[in-house]
C-alpha cells in the first residue's frame, strides 16, 4: 500500500479517500502538507458541474455523467498519484433556486455532494452558484462530506472550515495549491464575504517564501491557483502575481484546449457539465520538471473502466427517488385555458398527409427519449421534447401535459401513463428507428390517446413548435411564415450544446457558427408536403 501523509487535515472534515492515502494527523492550522511517495502525480480538475449528475440522453454520442468520470479517474490512479480539485459552480444551475424546485435541485445538488466525494474530491473553491441556496446551506453540505474548502481570501476565515493553500512534496518537488475567488463574479450580498484576490495572493506567496521555503527561481517549484474568477480576470491575475506557473480557472465556462499563456503562467479550463476533466500531470523525476497538460472527454464507455461501477447504481437510485420529489413539485393541476393550444390531434382533422408525414420523424415520437432517460419530469428537458411548455394555452409541468374528457385524477393519469411507458418507454433512440416504425409508433400512441380520451396531449414535437397558427385557425389564416423564421425555431433546441454536429468547429474544439448546409439538410427532412 503506497503512502500518501497528511499532516494538517480541515477540522470538522474527513480526509483523502483511498487506500494510498494515509492520515497522519488532525490539525487546524490554514495548510495542508502532504507528502507524496510513489508515482507521478496527476492534478485531475473539474468545474461548472451545473449541478448535473448524468447526461440528459438528448445527445448522439453523450458526454459527461457521475459513472463516467469515475470510470476516467480509475483509469488515471492506475498510473498516477491524483489528487482531485474542482474551481466551483458544481451543485446547481444557476445563481438561484426557484421555490417550486428547491426540493428537487437540493436533492440533486446533495447527491452531487456525496457522490464527488466518494470519488475522492479534495479541495474545492467555491463558486457562486454553489451559494444559491446560501452560506449556511454550503457549509452543511461540506461537513457532511470528505471535500475540503480552498479559498485564500475569505473575510471571515471562522465562517467555514477551509484550508488557504495546500503543499505537495515529493524529493526536492514541491508543487503549492492556492485558492482564490473573485468577488465580482458573485451576488452583491456574497461579495462582502471576500477580500481583494491581488492582495490575498500576495500576502500567500509571501507566506510560502517564508514559512514553506517556496523559491521562485527553484526548477522543481510550482505555484497552482485554483480560481473561480472568470477567464478575463485570470489574465489579470496572473499579470498582478506573476509568480504562479498555472492558473487552473471556472465561471465564465471557457474551453481552453491548449493553455493561454500569460508571462510565466498558462490558464487553462475545460468545457462543463462534467463533459470533459483536466489534468496537469506533473514529473516528479530527481533531475528535472517536467509538466504536460490533458483534457480527457468524458465519453459513456468509460463508466466501463470501474468494474463494477457503484455510481451506475447511485444514478439509478438517484432518479428514481428525484422523479419522485419532482412529481410531488408538479402536482398542481392549474385549470385549462379557455383557449387552448391545438395539438397534432386537431390537425388531423384537416392535414391528413402532413400528419403521416410528421408521424414518420422523429419529431413525433421525441417525448420517448425522455420516458427511456426517466427524465419525463424534469422542466429544463421536456420543453424540447413537447409543444406549449409554459404558454398559458399550453401546459405548466409534467402532472398537466395530457388533459382528459372530464374529470383530471391522478388515478386516471397514472393509468395512462404507465401504459405510454409500457409502450415506448424501452426505445432506446428514436433516431434509429426506420419512418416505418416511427409511424407505427405514433399511430400506437395516436390509439392510446383515443383509448383514454386524451383532449389534449402536448407530448412530442409537433406541428405547432415550427407553424405559427391563428386562434381562430381554420377560419382566419396567418400570413405565410418564411423560411428563416422556422428554421430559427429550429435552433432554440437545436443549440450548440445538444447539437454540436449542426455547428463547425472552432480551433479549441467547441462549437462555433452554425453549418446553415446541415441545418438545411435536416430542415428539408422534417418539412411537410405542401397542402
């Protein structure tokens, strides 16, 4: 068993994961020192989780996911020491919780907590959507976990239990972790919870030279600053302190695939959602420095490398019990407008062959890639896969997306439900299906709709996402829409981040401007024939 000594250890916290981890001690002094022995060392990062826990399943080849990412740091341990660190905005989406979801994102954002720390998170800067909920809510999350709390400019340094630097020493190596937010990227009443990063940072490098024998001039010293600033304000960092060799950055959500230099020191982020980790593997060789930098993808095969993967069930467990509370969130049935939103239903009536055309993409049975992920509930993924999604004719949440004749029970909508499960719900991706088997299954569902008196089911993409419609239709027609502003509709779901393949690619990797041939391409695929 391989030795990893921990002298200083965050009170109130447990300490590194692992069996080549050994905790030496316990104190609470504002440093950890930890003594490597063994094999390189591997700096893996991550940051702008988002408070994502797996991928959505809307991608051709997803990315990101829990599983996967353990899977990734399987396979780094195999070669290397790792030590663990993520730069902040990991539990929630945004800088605020809305009421009617907060029992939904807390429990999302608590099962993140648990699950990066059996994972073995180390250090963690704070980023600002991680206070949506505020300070006392993150201070109970980190005490009940194994992460530890990095961040050198605190005002009030009793307000959490946190360590402002960390050294790492192996031979004549010794490689300094800073933590550092910039209060500007915060919400006014959190910026006063921070000094001035310049000034913070200096007085850190100072302490190190001093306290830790740090030397700038020395081969095998590294400063790392672990920052959740925003990528503008790690340039400006790094100029005021330029001592530091990386600046390991979050917030502002920049894909750096090769790093920026800026004097001495290289910035450098990787793309969020967990879609991509980054690593600076570090050389701990006698005789000289050696420092690579590597951005791993984080594609689906790799929860294969953990055998067996514990967080392939955790995930499980985890929707499971969230489509539960989200259930419980949904439950007010708001009465219907007067007016309500027509559905592909109406359209029958009177568009026979656009509706065997519509039936025949994958458009029409795109709820059931929802059904499949078991994220039918979830509200930042069914407005692309349904029509009417917050339109007052339209409908509010899951618990109202179908409207029956006469009376709405639950008892009624469980029925249908489970039976629109049993049916579709084992689809594994509607874009592999054939048009024969796609129009085979709208039809199914066209059945079931009928079987259960459905008046309205706004379920799956239909004809009123792309055509504007007059409430008085068929009786007053709009005017004819053009051809951009459809297509335009087109690009509100089929954005970079779900769609990167209708998108060239900029030199970073990242999507860039949209491929207008390839959004034709598929334009002309769903169009209807002309009535």
């Amino acid at each position: 068993m391989k030795k990893l000594k921990i002298l200083l250890v965050l009170i109130g916290l447990m300490s590194l994961t692992g069996c080549q981890w050994f905790i030496d001690q316990i104190d609470d002094k504002e440093y950890d020192v930890i003594n490597l022995d063994g094999k390189n060392l591997s700096l893996v990062f991550s940051h702008n989780i988002n408070g994502e826990t797996h991928p959505c399943g809307c991608r051709h080849f997803p990315l990101g996911g829990l599983p996967q990412v353990a899977g990734q740091l399987e396979k780094l341990r195999k070669k290397n020491e790792v030590i663990y660190v993520d730069t902040g905005d990991m539990i929630f989406p945004s800088v605020s919780v809305p009421k009617i979801v907060d029992k939904s994102l807390s429990f999302t954002a608590n099962g993140i907590f648990q699950a990066v720390s059996k994972q073995g998170l180390n250090y963690f800067v704070p980023g600002d959507q991680d206070l949506a909920k505020g300070v006392d809510y993150l201070a109970s999350l980190l005490k009940g976990s194994k992460v530890k709390l990095l961040v050198a400019n605190l005002v009030d340094e009793k307000k959490f239990p946190h360590k402002k630097w960390v050294k790492i020493e192996k031979g004549p190596h010794a490689i300094f972790l800073v933590g550092i937010v910039h209060p500007s990227v915060y919400q006014y009443q959190y910026q006063k919870l921070f000094k001035d990063p310049v000034q913070s940072l200096k007085e850190v490098v100072e302490k190190l030279k001093k306290d830790e024998g740090y030397d700038e001039k020395s081969p095998f010293h590294r400063l790392v600053m672990l920052s959740h600033a925003g990528r503008d304000n790690d340039e400006k960092l790094a100029k005021a302190v330029p001592q530091f060799d990386w600046i390991i950055g979050a917030h502002s959500q920049s894909f750096i695939r090769n790093p920026i230099p800026e004097g001495k020191t290289n910035i450098v982020q990787v793309l969020s959602r967990n879609h991509y980790l980054g690593e600076i593997e570090f050389r701990m060789d006698k005789d000289k420095k050696s420092d690579q930098y590597n951005i791993h993808e984080i594609r689906d095969e790799l929860k294969d490398e953990l055998k067996p993967n514990p967080y392939l069930a955790f995930i499980d467990k985890h929707k499971e019990e969230l489509n539960k509370i989200q259930s419980s969130e949904q439950q007010a049935d708001l009465p219907p407008s007067d007016n309500q939103m027509k559905t592909s239903a109406s359209c029958m009536e009177c568009h026979d062959d656009q509706v065997a055309h519509w039936q025949k993409t994958p458009h029409s049975m795109a709820f059931a890639t929802l059904l499949n992920a078991k994220e039918e509930k979830n509200m930042q993924c069914i407005g692309c896969h349904s029509v009417g999604l917050k339109d007052p004719n339209g409908y509010q949440n899951f618990h109202n997306i179908v409207r029956f004749d006469g009376k709405q029970d639950t008892a009624k909508k469980e029925k249908y439900w489970k039976e629109v499960s049993e049916a579709f719900g084992k689809i594994e991706s509607v874009r592999k299906l054939s048009a024969k088997e796609l129009k085979g299954h709208a039809v199914k569902w066209q059945k079931i709709d009928e079987k259960h008196k459905v008046t309205h089911n706004y379920a799956n993409v239909q004809c009123l996402n792309c055509h504007d419609q007059d409430s008085e239709h068929p009786f007053s027609v709009k005017e004819k829409q053009s051809k951009a502003s459809m297509q335009k509709k087109c690009l509100e779901c089929h954005d970079p981040d779900q769609s990167p393949e209708w998108y060239f690619k900029k030199e970073n990797g990242l999507p860039g401007d949209l491929n207008q041939k390839v959004l034709d391409k598929h334009f002309k695929a769903i169009s209807c024939p002309k009535a």
